[in-house]
RNA sequence: GGCGGCGUAGCUCAACAGGUUAGAGCAUGUGGCUCAUAUCCACAGGGUUGGGGGUUCGAGUCCCUCCGCCGCCA
C-alpha cells in the first residue's frame, strides 16, 4: 500500500498581501507535510495563487499596470514570504499558468461535451466586489452590497451555467455517510445548507465586460468564472489529466481551509469532481479565524498583522508555535500579542529551552561534553522514560487529528516532567559527591528524551529542531531545512534510548528561544499603534455639530472694493458685519471691485487673522469655484449685516 | 424566522458515552534549589461551571426556559 498524503492550502487570491490568516493555514498544512514526511509517506504539498477575476484587473489598472505585471508582483511577495516564513511546498501554483489554462479548458470541455452546462440569460444586480449577482437579500437598506457597501450595478447578460441541483442528493447522501469534511459542525453547516435547492452556478463572464480569465474552450466571447478556475488547481497540482501518479496522491487529497470559503469546497468542488468522474476527495479540514479583539481580520480595519513582521519581531519557530499551540483548530481564536509572548516565554524559553540549556551546559562542564555510558536504571528512571513516551505517543495520536493543541500540551506534559525529574535525581549533587556514573545515567535519559522532543517537534519547530538535533550529533548528515531532510529524519527513533549514542561529542547550541522581554515590545507596539491612529484620523471624518458651531459665519455688506497692488488676484475689502473689518480674498480674476460694492456676502468671521501682502486679512469670504470660475455666496435674500448664518 | 455552536478560576482551555471534594497551564502569593535563559521545583489562594426550573440516588455533562455572543441558511 502506497504511503502518500497530498495537502493543499487554498490558492490565495491576489487582491491583497499575505497576512496572518493565510500564514497559519500555510504553517498548518507546511506542519502536516512535515509531520507525515517524517511517518515515511511521500508527500506533496501544494500552496499557489488564484489570479485571474474582475477585481485583479481593477486592481491593475488602479496601480498602472497590466493585470499581468500586478500578479506577478504580488505572486512572489507570497512566494517571498513563504520562504521566510520556512514553508517547504512540493510545488507553488499559479492560476495564469499554462498548465493550469489547459487543464481548466480540458474540463470545461468535457462537461460540455457530456451537457452539463447550459446558455441563459440573467439580469440582476452585479457586485464586482463579490464578483457575482447579488440576490434581493444580499442587499441592505440602501441597495448596497452588504459586504462591500457598494452599489451593485443592473446587468443583463447571457451566461453559461452549471446545474448544481442535479447532484444535490448525491452529494447530501455522500456527505452524511462519510467524515470528509471536519470538524464535524462544519459537515452539519453544509447537510443543513444541502436541505434547499442548489442555485445553478454560473461559470462564465462575458468578455466584452472582463478578459483577464481564462477563455471557455467552447465559447471564445467568454471567460472562466474565477471560482470554477481556483477550485481546479487541486488537480493541476498533481498532474491531472497526463501525468498517471496523480490518482496516487488525489486518493489522499487533504484540502485545508478558512470557513469562509467552505461553500466552494464543500458543494461546488465535489460536484465539479462529481460530474467529472473524479473521486471525492478525502478530506476537507476547515478552520477558523484569527479575530483581533474579537473582529475579524480585515483590511479596512486596519489591524492586519503582518507574518513577516511577527517572525522578525519574535523568531519563525516562536510564532508558529504560538499559532499551533493557541487555536483549537476549527474555533476561532483570539490573536493577542501578550499571549504570544507569554506562550514564547513561559513555554519555550523556560520549559523547553531551558531545559535543553541547563542538561548541555552541565554535560560540558562535568563530562565534557561526551554521552556517558548508562549505568542502571532505577525505578525512577524507568518512570521518566514512560513519562515521555506516553507524552510523545498522544501527541503522534492528537497531531494528524489536527488538534495540535492537545499535541502540543501533551508533549509539554512530558517536557515538564523532565524538569521534574532533573530536579528530583538532582545530577549537579551526585557529582558533588563523585558519583558520576549516577549523575550520567541521569543525564543520558535526559538527552534522549531531549533528542525525541526536537524530532517530534520538528513540524512545528523546524529550525531550532534542526540546529539541536545537529548539536546532540544525532543525525550527523542534517543538511538543513531543504527536502533532503526527510531522507535523515525519521520518527522511528522518537523511541530510541540509545541516541545519543555513549561517547558522542556535544557541541552547546547557546539558548534556542531568548526570552522576550515583554514590556518593551508592548510599548514599541503602542507606539506603532498610537501612529496608526493618527494616521486613520487623518483620513476625511465626521464633524460633530458642535465643531460646526464653533465656526462663526456672518453675513457681511461689502463697503468698499480695491485691487491690492503687486497681486494679480487680491482684492482688499471694507466689510460690515457690523462692525467694519478688512478682508483681503484671493477674487480678482473673477470680479471687478466695482461689482462688488454693496453687495452682501457671507464670511468667516472667527477665522485667525492673517497678513496678506502686508494686509491684515480679518476673515474670509465664502465663495464656490468649480471649472468655469468662481462664485462668491451671496444671502438669497438681504439681511442684516452681522446676521449669524448657521 | 429555521438549523447549529459557544458561554467553566483574572487569562487560555480540560473534564470519554451523567458518577467520588470541577482539573491543567499562565498570572498571583509563600517556601526551596542553584545545573540552567532572574530559569526550575514544591505548596497555596482563587470557580454558586451565564440565570432559573426539571429528570435522576447523582448533572458542567440530559430536558425545558430565559440572557448574552457567534456562525450558516432564509
């Protein structure tokens, strides 16, 4: 029986930069690919880019730039932070691919061919944001879009369609039989949505109004709907249709995702497959969001954070450990800086790595740095080792349930037991007192139970695994983080006391985590936030009436006109209003100062004075210019001067 | 409106199909150790398990109802 296991993140979609939701679900499915390649499977692990839809284009020509250009660009931002960020894809996809055109027109063809899609037309109302038609309900009371707030523009137009409906009962009974989709609420979200009829799926966009898609094989006028296009790359990924291995890895499809797009992937995806003769897939895990301070994510809010920023802030290994360890996987989760820290210190720093520390500075400083030989093992010692293989066997049982959570603290149960168990045989007394064969008997135990945690925690701890694993000697051809490693480490020696073997050499690796000093990275935070802020206050708000009123604007007759030498523009005013002022406006290419004699304007009263070619200019005149020129307000009808205009 | 989820110590979460004084970790307090990244170990305080009612010998766990938060669908 073949051991493969082939894992996909969602294709993300270029219209924004990766930010901390795209990350975990990449860590997540870079973990899974890690773990499994260490259990002997072959494993492909496929991340890539959704390129094409109206709201790429846009984005383009926003930008100034060809839709083309604008995907690229953002493509290898993603590319660029995967690789920081450690993720070891087996292959990155990009929807403007060749080989993904082919294989979109491949299967576009084949369900025309078998009468699966259907010519019709539809009006209604268009939301490019949502890029689809919205129903009368999607709207609010304004007749905007509802997630975009903004107005849906009436189109009418002729379109291919896909008729889900047909496959409803199919797909309700598959899915109630089986467990492709976990966390369960979320097969139970999908039944409940299976109960009424399936809209039919329109595929196509009609070129005249969008090209950047890909051409329907069988219709040259129109394009691919975006969401028809994505959910294909699952098979472009693996080779489908020519490369033969790929029913190999599609018969151990593991397809993760956010809960937002769960629609997609649960109905219009296995129906897609469905008509196509393609084997469901295997699983779908479904997972939720990072909320910040209980809002999800978004960009209009503002409080995105960025992945890079985090692992250069705190470390790649620190930041996917704290994603990892902090969300239920399904749940959402709450992204909170000081529980990132404290996860980072209290986890990291104290139990594991210094547990690490204080067992390989004490091996250097009284062995050597050499594995001592074992000497016998005392109940204790026994109870130790039991201790750490029952932590080490639920988190092998908890991880690939996805409950990384539980992995994590049951392995952590372990980890502390080793700080016990140091505690309790106290070696640093036994050598006070010449025993060192107790002393290294001890200290072995605790050296292989470190090894097995940096192995079994390589999936989440790539880096530091590495470098500890390198420094206990035990795999002497470690390379480093690329592919090769899965040929050198292997999880059959989680259970393995004698690895270390007895006089291997140590080398120290210093501290893996630093602890984080917590208080200064909260203010650099506020600090950042604080600016952030300021930044949103700039942009155009609301006043209140009472700032309103704190204007003091008053009719004021015009008593006298004059041009202000050596200014083409200024005239120099003698107002009432009613006590007489001086105003010096910036009018003179539109009036005359003779028209402007006892006319009535409205004016500025409480404006700063201000000095103006050597006038003092006691307030302003209100005026409108557009195009055309300029106009001075003047009151519909005469008032007093000094009459209040509010 | 329909379906579903959540609400347990200051914080993050446990508690398999109802069963002894509701558990961990973090944080807090006290003591100890000194190999160690001011780390580690021990002990302690802290909860009327959102409110109310019911079933049961026994309920955080089942039922009803109310409150609050959330998701999907309409």
């Amino acid at each position: 029986m073949d051991k493969r296991f082939y894992i996909t993140t969602p294709i993300y979609y270029v219209n924004s930069l990766p930010h901390l939701g795209h990350a975990y679900t990449t860590i997540v499915a870079d973990a899974l690919a890690r773990f499994y390649r260490l259990q002997g499977y072959e494993v492909f692990f496929l991340t890539g880019t959704d390129e094409h839809g109206d709201k790429i284009a846009k984005a383009a020509e926003a930008q100034g730039k060809t839709p083309k250009q604008f995907v690229d660009e953002i493509a290898n931002t993603f590319k660029e932070t995967w690789d920081k960020l450690g993720i070891n894809y087996s292959y990155f996809i990009r929807t403007t691919s060749d080989k993904h055109k082919r294989v979109v027109q491949h299967v576009l063809q084949t369900l025309f061919d078998k009468g699966e899609f259907y010519l019709d037309e539809y009006e209604g109302n268009y939301c490019f944001g949502c890029e689809r038609f919205l129903t009368p309900k999607e709207l609010d009371e304004k007749g905007l879009c509802k997630d975009h707030k903004a107005p849906p523009v009436y189109l009418k137009e002729k379109n291919y369609f896909f008729n889900l409906e047909k496959y409803r009962g199919w797909l309700k009974d598959y899915l109630s039989k089986t467990e492709v989709i976990y966390p369960s609420f979320y097969r139970e979200e999908v039944l409940n949505l299976l109960e009424e009829p399936l809209p039919p799926l329109c595929i196509s966009r009609p070129k005249i109004r969008l090209s950047w898609g890909i051409e329907l094989p069988f219709d040259k006028d129109y394009v691919t709907y975006v969401w028809f296009d994505a959910l294909l790359n699952y098979l472009t990924g693996i080779g489908y249709p020519d490369d033969p291995s790929w029913q190999d890895y599609w018969a151990n499809s593991h397809h993760l995702i956010a809960k937002d797009i769960l629609r997609p992937h649960a109905v219009y995806f296995p129906i897609m497959l469905k008509a196509l003769g393609i084997p469901m897939y295997k699983k779908l895990f479904v997972h939720g969001y990072w909320l910040m301070g209980s809002l999800k994510m978004s960009k209009s809010l503002g409080n995105i954070v960025s992945p890079l920023e985090l692992s250069q802030t705190f470390g790649v290994d620190q930041v996917r450990y704290y994603l990892l360890r902090d969300m239920a996987f399904g749940y959402d989760a709450e992204f909170s800086l000081p529980n990132l820290i404290n996860r980072i210190n209290a986890d990291l720093a104290n139990d594991y790595g210094n547990l690490v520390n204080r067992t390989l500075s004490f091996l250097e400083r009284n062995f050597g740095g050499t594995i001592p030989p074992w000497g016998e093992l005392t109940p204790e010692d026994r109870e130790f080792r039991e201790k750490v293989e029952r932590g080490i066997i639920r988190y092998l049982e908890e991880f690939p349930r996805l409950n990384f959570h539980t992995a994590l603290e049951e392995l952590w149960q372990a980890i502390r037991f080793a700080n016990v168990y140091i505690d309790r045989e106290a070696p640093w007394t036994r050598v006070k007192e010449g025993n060192y064969q107790r002393a290294g008997t001890v200290l072995r135990n605790i050296i292989s139970a470190i090894k097995s945690f940096a192995l079994a925690l390589y999936p989440v701890l790539p880096n530091s695994s590495l470098t500890l694993l390198s420094a206990l000697s035990v795999f002497p051809n470690t390379p480093s983080v690329i592919p090769s490693e899965a040929s050198t480490l292997s999880f059959k020696d989680l259970f393995n006391w004698e690895l270390p073997a007895s006089g291997t050499k140590i080398k120290r690796c210093g501290p893996l985590f630093p602890r984080v000093d917590e208080e200064k990275i909260l203010k650099e935070e506020q600090k950042v936030e604080v600016k952030k802020e300021a930044e949103v206050k700039e942009e155009p708000q609301y006043i209140t009436i009472e700032e309103f009123r704190r204007i003091d604007l008053r009719v004021a007759k015009v008593l006298f006109a004059e041009k202000v030498a050596g200014a083409d523009r200024l005239l120099r005013l003698e107002v009432s209003c009613p006590e007489k002022r001086q105003i010096v406006a910036g009018i003179a290419e539109y009036y005359e100062p003779q028209e402007l004699i006892g006319k009535e304007i409205i004016i500025v009263a409480n404006l700063k004075p201000a000095k103006i070619k050597g006038l003092v200019s006691e307030g302003m005149l209100l005026a409108a210019k557009d195009a055309d020129g300029l106009a001075i307000i003047i009151p519909e009808k005469e008032k007093e001067p000094g009459a209040k205009v509010g």
